[in-house]
C-alpha cells in the first residue's frame, strides 16, 4: 500500500540537509523498492514568506493527510523582527499541537567512532545510549493563560502557566514505559514535586502507572539534579522521561553529550504513530549556504520514519548502518571532526551515505 510523505523543507541550513536526505531517500526506495508518494508543504520561515503564516492552512491539510511528516530545522534571523505570534517557532509548536504529536523522542546515542569529539572525557560517554521521552504538546508551552500586560501597580507583568492532567501525563508516561520494557528496563522521571504541584501530580501518575510496568524500574529525580547527573554521569540512564520544557533543556544537554547536536535525530508521534520526524538542531544560518552543515541528523530522522510510521525496519536498519559506515570509513563534517581531521561538505558526506547505502 502506498505510503503519503509529507515534507517540509525548512530554512536556512535545514533546506541544506532536506535536500541531502530526499537523494537518500531516492536512494532508499530503488533499493527496497518502498511504494512511497511524496507532497512538498511549507513551515516555518518559508512558509511566512510565502503565505504570512508559519503553518498555514495548505500545510495544514497536507499534514493531516499525510502518514508521516520529515521535517528539517525552521527559523532564523530574517524573521527576527516578526512579531511572536507568527514566528517560525509557533509553526513548529502548531503543527505539533494540530497533529495532537505528543511522545517527542529523542535518542542521545554516542556512535563510537565519535567518542573524542564530546565534550566530556571518552570513558563518560563511549557507548552511550540514552532515550529522552517528552511531552510535546502540553505544560507551560501551551498552558493558558499566558501572555504580557500592566498589572496594577503599572509594571508590566509576563505570565505563563504550567499544568497537566492526569490523562496528559499518563500517556506520555505510557510511552516512556513501553519505551523502557523494549531496551535495558530502566525509566527515570523528571520532575520538580519538591518546589510544584503540577509535578507532585506527574510523580504520583507516574508511580500508579508503573503498577502496570512493574518489570520495568522506575526512579525519580528533580530536574536540577538531572541535569547535574547527565553530566556527572550519564551512562546511568536508560530511558528518561519529562514534561514540555524540562524535555526541551535536557535534550539539548544529552545531546552534546554525543559530540555534536548534528547528529541526532527526533520522533514526534501521536497514539498511532503517526509522526513527524526533525533533526533535533536548528538552522544554523552562521553556516547556511555553504555546504558545511552536517546533514546526517536529518537523514537519521528519516531513518526513525522509516522504522515507526512506515515499518520498514529493513530500510531504517540501511540508513542507519550507512551512516555508521561513513563513520568508519572516517567521514566527518566540521562539527563532529577533532583537530587534525579532514573535514568534509554537506554534499560529500551524502554522497559518502548513498555510496554506503548502494554497496
Ligand atoms: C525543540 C526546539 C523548539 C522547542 C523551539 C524551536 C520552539 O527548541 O524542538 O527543542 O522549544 O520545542
Ligand atoms: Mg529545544
């Protein structure tokens, strides 16, 4: 049956590794001959330009009907001046919202070729294997109310609020813990129950959950001791599992762990998994344009796609193994290479991928 693609390419450098990762996934469909029809949309910056909307109703259509979404980074200063409401960030947390994508997944995993380009010493992350599980499309990015006014004394005042139902935070809680039973078993929550009820209310959901779970170990930590404890030592953790903001900060921190954020990719996924799939970095307009950005977050992501929304394992487990080849091989882009490396373009290392991926 023919999968319906949606892709949105994205700005400044994110159209750089789209483009790397549709010849990858030429690549991909002539060698599993894959029965995949591919619309194009717009989100984001492009999207501003084009129809004054970060996520505009076309692309809202096509991503309602569409099996799975492959996105690239959107964003960056030419929209600097647009006022909040329509910045290409809320394209982002719309389409999220719209598709009701709430299990954000984001792996860390340190390949081994790259244990001495992270930050921290080789022995701390070699074989490092992490899943974040967060929630995506609830807590303080989306509580109302929420905004900027004067207050009575004059003064402005922002505001913005921070809730969760027990029916939010057990679904995500679902996630990570069917998540956790398919690797080492391990679920730690994060939350801050020492200082904020709505986390009291997470803690509490989370452990009558794992009364369902109970081949899997579940741990609490707060949120400040986690992120101690990802740098301490963060070969600890197996699957960890946070609400909206929490997720976004800890992923960021995991994902240096590995060396580089151009290396990892994320899954956003609704009860069906259906999904949209984006490499977690930005757009990197310091080095759009010039071949440099490293495309391989991107191609991953397309890896992730073919793995849960189209369940082609067969093809993700290609993808996935090429760039580990590449890896091999001693590929690198800027990013990830250490000092005295040769350093390769955007172009190059997707050739390097599809070579792999044809041999
Ligand atoms: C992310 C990003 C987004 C977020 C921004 C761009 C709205 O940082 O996907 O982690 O905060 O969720
Ligand atoms: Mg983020």
């Amino acid at each position: 049956m023919s999968k319906n693609l949606l892709v949105l390419p994205g700005d400044y450098a994110g159209k750089e590794t789209m483009a790397a990762t549709l010849r990858v996934l030429d690549a991909v469909i002539a060698r599993f001959s894959l029965d995949v029809s591919i619309e194009q949309g717009l989100l984001g910056g492009a999207a501003i330009d084009e129809f004054g909307h970060p996520y505009p109703e076309q692309t809202a259509q096509l991503a309602r009907a569409a099996d799975a979404i492959l996105l690239s980074a959107v964003g960056g200063p030419k929209w600097d001046a647009v006022e909040p409401a329509v910045r290409p960030e809320r394209g982002l947390l719309a389409i999220r919202s719209d598709l009701d994508l709430f299990g954000n997944l984001r792996p860390a995993i340190l390949s081994p070729q790259l244990a001495a380009a992270s930050s921290l010493k080789p022995e701390l992350v070699a074989g490092l294997d992490l899943l974040i599980v967060r929630e995506l499309t609830g807590g303080i990015y989306f509580g109302e109310p929420r905004g900027i006014h004067t207050n009575e004394k004059g003064q402005r005042e922002g505001f913005n609020t921070y809730r969760y139902t027990d029916f939010e935070i057990e679904r995500i809680g679902r996630v990570a813990f069917e998540a956790a039973r398919k690797r080492q078993g391990r679920l730690c929550s994060v939350d801050k129950s020492n200082v904020l009820e709505v986390t009291v209310l997470w803690r509490d959901v989370m452990n009558e959950l794992h009364q369902e779970y109970a081949d899997v170990e579940l741990s609490h930590m707060y949120v400040d001791n986690a992120a101690m404890q990802l740098i301490r030592e963060p070969k600890q953790f197996d699957v960890m599992v946070t609400g909206n903001m929490f997720g976004d900060i800890l992923s960021d921190a995991a994902a240096m762990l590995t060396g580089s954020i151009g290396m990892l990719p994320s899954a956003s996924l609704d009860v069906n998994n259906k999904g949209l799939y984006e490499p977690v970095h930005g757009s990197a307009p310091d080095i759009a344009g010039q071949d440099k950005v490293n495309p391989l977050a991107t191609i991953l992501s397309l890896a992730m796609l073919l793995r849960y929304s189209f369940a082609e394992s067969q093809a993700a487990d290609a993808v996935e193994a090429a760039v580990s080849t590449v890896l091999d091989q001693g590929f690198r882009t800027g990013d990830i290479a250490v000092a005295g490396e040769d350093v390769i373009g955007t172009v190059a290392m997707t050739d390097a991928v599809i070579n792999a991926l044809e041999s």
